[in-house]
C-alpha cells in the first residue's frame, strides 16, 4: 500500500510515513519507492509479534522508565519496586509476544 492509498483512507500522510519509516527500520515492512511503491510486510502476519510493531511505533515497552537499561535511578540500589516492575515489564512482554499481527487483524473484523 502507498501513502497515497493510506492518505485516501483518512490517515495523514506524513503521520504514516513517518510510521511505516519506524517499520521499515525495525524489520517488519518493505519500502519500493517510485511508480508502484509502497510498502508490504516482510513477514508473514502470523510471524510478526504485536509487541515487535507496539516497540517500533513506541519504543521499548514499560509501565516505569526506570527498569529500561538506558534509564537508570538513583535509588536503584534501595528500591523495593523496582524488582516488581521489571517482572511486571517481563510479563507484559510476554503476554504481547504471544500475539501477532494475523491475531489482532482476526480481532478487528470480529468487533466489526
């Protein structure tokens, strides 16, 4: 699909470039410029993890900043959450890796 065809849809074209940009970059999208470009997925849907494109749009996924490896607290050393919330983050991981695109495509047309 071009970012013509997704601009006629209702989508803002510069949103959705720089989206599907994202995508390219973290492998779950092919890029063809020119007459008949556009994008497609690399992988089949049932092979691309929901919590791979919820990473690529947001970043590494957690509910506190301070169990990423680039963030570091302070009080790491004393704090009796921070063990909590990386098991917290481990699951919540988990739980989207046990999802794929062709799931969450499944669940759109059921709410249709």
């Amino acid at each position: 699909m071009s970012l013509t065809e997704m601009a006629q849809r209702g989508m803002p074209k510069a949103f959705m470039a720089q989206i599907a940009n994202n995508f390219v970059q973290a492998g779950i999208l092919t890029s063809k410029e020119g007459r008949g470009g556009g994008y497609t997925l690399k992988s089949k849907p049932d092979q691309i993890k929901l919590r791979q494109v919820l990473e690529a749009v947001e970043g590494e996924l957690s509910p506190v900043m301070c169990v990423l490896a680039v963030r570091r607290c302070p009080a790491e050393s004393i704090c009796g959450q921070r063990v909590m919330m990386k098991k917290v983050t481990s699951k919540i991981g988990a739980v989207l890796d046990s999802f794929s695109v062709a799931d969450f495509i499944k669940g759109w047309s059921i709410g249709k």
